[in-house]
C-alpha cells in the first residue's frame, strides 16, 4: 500500500503500522475529531512527513488500544470496572475508553484484569479478549459465540464457554486451567491432553467423537454425556469420582482403576462389557447402566449387594464378580475377536469385546498369525490348547499361564520384550510372555522380537524338539534346566545370548530387567510430535514392531520436547536407555 485517503471520517482509532510507511506517497487522516492516536512505524518520520492530520491527531508506535467490534461486549467494558461493578461510560476506573459503541477500548484498563464474567450479554464476537493477558477466570457462558481465542490468555485456571455455539475451541496453551465448562456447543474435537493439572471437565453435549484423558491423571470430574463418542478410557485418572457419559455409542467401560468414583452413569450407550469393580462399590451415590440391550453381566465388587442396591439396569444384564466366569471370556483387540467371531468361536456379536467360553475351551489347535493382532488378552479361555501360532503380529505381552496343556509355542516376529517358563523367579516381568505353568511345553519359537530375558527352565527341556530365540539383540540370558545340557543342543541362539541355571547368574549379564527405568511420554498416540520427560541423561533407541532400529535420539534430563519424529504411519517401541536402566513403551503414530 502507496496511498492512503481516509480524511472527513469518524475515526477513533488508525493503525497503519505495516512495516511500508516510509515508502507512502499520500497520507490523508485530517477531519477526524475522534482520532487521537494513530499507530505508525517510526513516530518522527510520520510526524515530519505526513502532516495532514488534525492538530488532536498524534502518532505513536502503540496507541494502547484493544479492538472491541461486538457492540454488547464493548458496552459491558465501558459500563463495568476491573471487579464487575457497574460504572457510568466515561468513569476513569471502567474497562473502556470512555466512548460509547466505538468499537475500542483503552488495553491498559484490561490487561491487568483477572476474573471476567460476561455470561448471558448477549455477546457474538468476543475479539479484544486476547488483550486481557492477566485472566485467571472466564465466563462467556450463554451467549451467541461461535469462535473462542484464548490462546493468549495463558494464566486462564478456570474457563466456562457453556452454552454457545462454539465450533472449535484450542486450549492447548492454557496449560494452568483446572475447571473447563465447555458443554452445549457444537465441537467435533477438542484437544486436552496439555492440560495436565485440569481437575473439573464438562464437555457434554457436543458432537465430539473422541476424547482422550491418559494424560489428564487430575481429573475429578468427567461429564460427556450427550456426544457420539465410541470409546472411553478411564483408566490412567486415578481419582475421578464422578462419570456421566450417557448418550453415547461407547462398548466397553473400564473403570476398576477409578479406586474414588462414586458416580457412574452410562445409560443408553452399546455396552457389551462394563467393569465397575474398583473396590468402591459400597461408597456409589449414582449408578445406572439402563439401556445398554448387550450388556449380558456387569463386574462388580459383591454381586450380593449390587443386586440388592443397584436397580438401574435391564433385564437382560447380571452382576457378577467375574464376568469371564459368567460365560463370556473378554477379547479386546477387534482383529482377534474377529478371527474368533469368523470362525465359530465368538459369541455372535461383533466388536462387542467378548466371545462366548464354551466355544473356545475345547479348541486345541489356534493359528491367529499375520492378523495384526496388539493384545492376546482371552487366551487363557482356551482351557484345552495344545498348539498355539501366534507368530507375525504386533503383541508387546502375553500370558500363557493358563494355557497349561500347551505344547508347542510359535510367537517369533513380534515385539515382546520378555518370557517367564519359571513361575514366580522373575514376578515383575509383567510385558512379556508368561509361561510359568506350561510344563509340557516341547517346541518353542520366539525369534525375532525384543526379549531381555527368557526362561524357560520348565522341568522338561530335555524333551523340546524345538527351541528357537535369534534375532533378539537384547536378550543376554536365557534360564534353563541343565547349561550344559541347553548348551550342546540349543544353538538357535543369538552370540549375545548365555544360558544360565538361575536368577543371580543373569542379574551379572543384564540389569534391564532388575531396574526398569521410569519416563514418561505424551501425547500417544502422536501426529508427529512428541514429549519424553526422564530424571537423567537417556538415549531414546526407536524399533519398528519386528525389531529393526530406525533411529537413534540423545535425551536430557528433563521434559525433551521431539517436534518431528519423521516417522510413518504404525506402531514403533520407544526404548529409553541410561547406563544402568533401561524401559520400553509402545507409541502410535497416526499422521
């Protein structure tokens, strides 16, 4: 811009500081009475080079004004003071300018003020609020907006927008906030997982797909009824005490881990499975799971009592303590359950999460491999299993400790990280392989995976047929029943690898699995981005699911911050590394 005419207006406020000043060949601003400031690059090259203004007119780098453009919204600033009490326009201590519907108000009358209520004003457009950078709370509740900025309000604890139209709302950086009221407006997707200290989370009627919580261990209070969400997990908010998520089309409710939760009310959702034993059942003041036409069995603390004092549930639905034992054994993973459904093993319902017992306890042959599987959970229903191929899939653990007539075990090109054949001589390996009670296991391969420890001292190596553990570059020992035994027939070894005959033996090889390191890593699932907070220096080693390095990171001590992790679309194992310790996780990339 050359030019620039805007004499004989009603002004009250110019900016034109873009940069291109000293290169205007024309500047008009005269017969503006309003105009008092007039925002500019360079003040002294503005006031010796444009002099056509009115003698009220001056130039200044920042003329400490804030756009207020919605009428009902600028009406409250000039008609409230800094602690909502209620001035005359023009009072020196209100939140305007002094100039009624001039769509401005002075920033400095607001930027320092900390609780803002301006519920049911009316308001539409609520731009200026990026200039209150000192809001601790904020009420725009009931009111016709349909965008929210609070991007710059960064010390927000509290925000209510309920009862807008908001179609998207980013409070990724208000990171303080405790209590969010974002109900009844019109979001499809809202992002949480900064909020890391958020205690109160009202997000019910919306039309929000999915929340994820894993990172908001806080939470006290979860309300998302009234939404189209299909899953929920509860799981990692150790101290939720309240649970509305009615309305819904969610399967499957966990909520075991929630030790405090006293109210739970999922009516008229898809449930076909719903855990509410969490050791607190006594305690409830709420509890209703009606119309849920699927749900055969609730687990619950004392099946006794809930009968008794939890009425809220159909016909259809049971209490028990065990719902495995109530004749449905639990299959999360969708694309194991659906081998099962296909073949005459499932319960005739799909993606419900459960197959019926009856139709797995006498299988004893099961090929589930290259199906994509993450979690073997429901295997120990097949009572009678003999021959087990569950090789080519993605399984990080599996626990064969009821599968005790096994003999054969083909579980190569996965990711898991550990076996046990030994029953409680390494109790804390808990992802890996258990196969503590599979003493008449012959034939195992379990090549190509992430294994720092196996043992497979069963009593019976001396009839194994087969026995096959290369390929992983981790495993240094190997427990067996006789060294030399193993030694001289066992040669499906990697050169890393030693057979050893005991606990202590292996502790002098390896210490990955007798120190486990603790980090923590969010968001997972990632787009791309990524954050790994450790208590020392670490290198980050990152494997695809078959094993293969793809690429190596340097960690400080402290929150590291990974912009671009570069990596395609699946799932990898995220290795964290110290001189002594070391602890894998599974992380899912989405982008």
């Amino acid at each position: 811009m050359y030019y620039l005419k805007v004499d004989a207006n009603q002004l009250a406020y110019l900016n034109v500081k873009n940069g291109n000043n000293s290169n205007f060949v024309l500047f008009e601003a005269q017969t503006n009475p309003n105009l008092t400031c007039i925002e500019v690059d360079n003040i002294g090259y503005s006031t010796s080079t444009w002099t056509n203004i009115d003698s009220t007119s001056s130039f200044n780098n920042n003329c400490n004004i804030t756009y207020v453009p919605d009428n009902n919204f600028e009406n409250y600033l000039e008609t409230h003071d800094a602690n909502g009490n209620i001035v005359t326009v023009g009072t020196t201590n209100s939140m305007g300018n002094g100039i009624a519907n001039d769509d401005y108000v002075t920033t400095t009358s607001i930027n320092t003020v900390t609780i803002l209520l301006v519920n049911s004003v009316s308001i539409s457009d609520i731009t200026g609020i990026e200039d209150f950078v000192a809001l601790t709370t904020l009420d725009c509740s009931d009111n016709n907006l349909t965008n929210l900025n609070v991007s710059q309000n960064t010390l927000l604890i509290g925000l209510a927008c309920q009862e807008n139209q908001i179609t998207s709302l980013d409070v990724t950086q208000n990171t303080n906030l405790i209590d969010l009221f974002c109900f009844d407006n019109a979001l499809t997707t809202l992002d949480i997982r900064q909020n890391l200290l958020l205690s109160k989370f009202y997000c019910n009627d919306n039309a929000l797909t999915n929340i994820q919580i894993a990172s908001n261990t806080s939470l006290t209070q979860l309300y998302c009824h009234n939404n189209v969400l299909t899953t929920l997990d509860v799981s990692q908010s150790a101290i939720l005490s309240v649970l509305y998520c009615n309305n819904n089309a969610i399967s499957s409710i966990n909520v075991s881990s929630n030790s405090v939760l006293n109210r739970l009310f999922c009516t008229n959702n898809a449930l076909t499975s719903l855990n509410a034993k969490n050791g607190n059942n006594i305690n409830f003041l709420q509890f209703d799971a009606r119309t849920n036409p699927n749900l055969v069995c609730i687990e619950v603390d004392d099946a006794a009592w809930s009968t008794n004092n939890w009425t809220n549930i159909d016909s259809i639905s049971n209490f028990s303590t065990n719902c495995n034992a109530f004749g449905l054994t639990d299959v999360p993973d969708d694309n194991f359950e659906a081998y099962l459904e296909a073949n005459g093993m499932g319960n005739g319902i799909a993606n419900d999460n459960y197959v019926t017992t009856a139709n797995i306890s006498t299988v004893t042959n099961l090929n589930v491999s290259n199906l994509s599987i993450l979690d073997l959970t429901g295997i120990g229903g097949f009572s009678a299993l003999t021959h087990l191929n569950c090789s080519n899939n993605l399984l990080i653990s599996l626990d064969l400790r009821q599968n005790i007539a096994l003999t054969v075990l083909q579980c190569n090109n996965n990711a898991l990280t550990s076996i046990l054949l030994k029953s409680s001589s390494k109790s804390n390996q808990s992802n890996g392989l258990d196969l503590s009670q599979n003493s008449s296991l012959v034939e195992l391969d379990c090549s190509s995976n992430q294994l720092t420890y196996l043992n497979v001292k069963n009593g019976n190596n001396t009839s194994f047929t087969e026995f096959n553990a290369t390929n992983n570059p981790n495993l240094t020992c190997v427990e067996v029943d006789d060294v030399a035994w193993s030694v001289a027939n066992w040669t499906n070894i990697d050169a890393t690898t030693t057979f050893v005959s005991n606990q202590t033996e292996c502790s002098t090889l390896s210490t990955d699995t007798l120190n486990s390191l603790k980090f923590e890593l969010y968001p997972n699932p990632t787009s791309g981005k990524i954050t790994i907070e450790v208590l020392e220096k670490a290198e980050l080693k990152i494997y695809s699911v078959l094993g293969k390095e793809i690429k190596r990171l340097y960690l400080n001590n402290g929150k590291n911050e990974i912009n671009n992790l570069n990596l395609a679309k699946g799932i990898y194992l995220f290795k964290v590394v110290t001189k002594e310790k070391t602890s894998t996780k599974k992380v899912i990339v989405n982008k």
